[in-house]
C-alpha cells in the first residue's frame, strides 16, 4: 500500500510539473503575439516642395470609408463618416502627389443587422476592440482613446497614373460642373491602433470644376476606391476586449467565424482647395 501511494504520489507530481511546464509555454506564447506589425504612434508627415502648379487641398470632414467583413457566421458591414488630413496636388505631374487621409474611429457604425438595438451593441463592441471609446460598463483612459483615434493612410508614391499632366485630361460635364479624372495605384502606410504597415490603393481622382475653369483651379476633387484596402486584424492587435478594455480570451472563438480576420476598406474622400 505504501508504494502505491509513492508511486501515485510521484504521478500527480509528475503531472504537477508538466502541468506547470505546459501554462508556462502557453504564458510564453500570449505574451509574443504573432505576426504583429510595427509599433508605431505616428507616421512621418507626407509631402513635397510645392511648384508652380502644386495646390494644397483639405479632406473634408464628412468624408467616408465603407468596411466589409464576411465570416462564415456573420456578413459585418460598417463604415465611418469622419475624417481629417490634406493633399498637395500637383497638376503637371500627379505622380509628385503626396498627403495624407485620417479616417475617424469614433465615428465608426455598424450596418450589419439593419436592426438599430443590435448594430448599437455591435458598434459599441466594435469601439472597445479598437479601443476608441468607452465600453458599456466601462472606461478606458482618455490617452488610450485618443492615440487610437485615427486610422491613417500616408500616400509615399504613385504609379499606374491614366494622366500624368491633368491639364491634358479631357473635362467631361456632369451636372453643372466639368469634371477631369485620372486613375491611380496609390502606394503608403497604413497606421491603425497603434501599427503600421505598407498598403497600397487603387483609386480613381475626380476633380471638379466650374464650367470654363482652368485645369489648375478645381473647387474641389473626391477619391474612390476601384479596388478595396485589405487590413489583416492580427497585425494591429485588434482582439477582443471587454468593457475595460482587457483581453477578453474567452471571446477569441469569434475571430474567424463571427468576426472577420480581414477587412475590407473602400475610400470616399472630398477635399477642397485650402485657403
């Protein structure tokens, strides 16, 4: 009977340690998440020396994005209807273009149930993984809310233009105005919650005009996405998190089945000339 017990003694003890061994690996393994993305808290600003036939331009703050998110449980559609930022266009040669676009989190909703009661507690979540604003039972700090304010999108090249020299794009009437457009591939970083990564963007630049006016002197363009911005959630650190703001593990299940690993992200800027 007593070696029974020494040997049984000796197996929980062996377990014990396994046990302990094994939660020390998986501690090992959350505190290194994988495939995150540079940490950073800003990106460099983005601009040129203006020429003869530069203009700055303001994004207007009504400015849009649209966010996809198909899962194989749940179809999350969102967007945001906020933003900031500024664009030094140059008419003879578009490819010296440079800027950047913020799109507002604080703004972000979710369309995804067209039923008003469940987007706002998806919408309320959505904020908290992006840890933008307070969750429903809790607040996060204000420096935390407000570092994660912004995603942002700053314009290092462009190629792929239709026109290089917009004064040799033909203007087309649409309504009241004329208006030239040129297409584009669009090549920057992407800043959101705190990483950043490469990201290029195919757009399409509609510049409007005053009937008669001169090539350089639009009163105002817009920028559509042909083609959506692709951002992976893992690579910022979008998880996620309870009312505080905490990691909220038992919610991990979601990510891949409810909610979308990948977003989608299609662009609606409005920016008018600065003055």
């Amino acid at each position: 009977m007593k070696r029974s017990i020494v040997a049984s003694s000796s197996t929980f003890l062996g377990m014990g340690v396994a046990l302990s061994l094994g939660l020390a690996l998986v501690a090992c393994e959350e505190k290194k998440p994988q495939n995150l993305a540079p940490a950073a808290s800003s990106l460099a600003p983005s601009t040129v020396a203006p020429s003869a036939r530069s203009m700055k331009f303001a994004v207007d703050p009504k400015s849009s994005t649209s966010i996809d998110m198909p899962a194989p449980k749940e179809h999350i559609k969102a967007g945001t209807d906020g933003a900031v930022g500024s664009l030094d266009v140059d008419f003879a040669n578009l490819a010296q273009t440079r800027g950047e676009i913020k799109a507002d989190l604080t703004t972000l909703s979710t369309k995804t149930f067209g039923d008003a009661e469940k987007d706002k507690t998806q919408t309320a979540h959505a904020r908290t993984w992006l840890e933008v604003a307070d969750g429903e039972e809790g607040k996060l700090p204000d420096d935390v809310k407000a570092a994660n304010r912004y995603a942002v999108y700053a314009i290092r090249s462009i190629d792929g233009l239709s026109a290089t020299d917009l004064t040799k794009v033909a203007a087309k009437k649409d309504g009241a105005d004329e208006v030239r457009t040129v297409t584009a591939t669009t090549h920057g970083e992407f800043l959101i919650h705190g990483h950043k990564v490469d990201r290029d963007a195919d757009v399409e630049v509609a510049f409007h005009y005053a009937p008669g006016a001169a090539p350089d002197k639009p009163k105002s363009l817009s920028i559509k996405s042909k083609k959506p911005l692709r951002v992976t959630l893992g690579e910022h650190d979008v998880k996620p998190r309870d009312a505080f703001g905490k990691i909220a593990k038992g919610a991990f299940n979601l990510l891949g089945t409810k909610v979308a690993e990948v977003a989608d992200i299609s662009l609606d800027i409005r920016a008018t000339p600065q003055s």
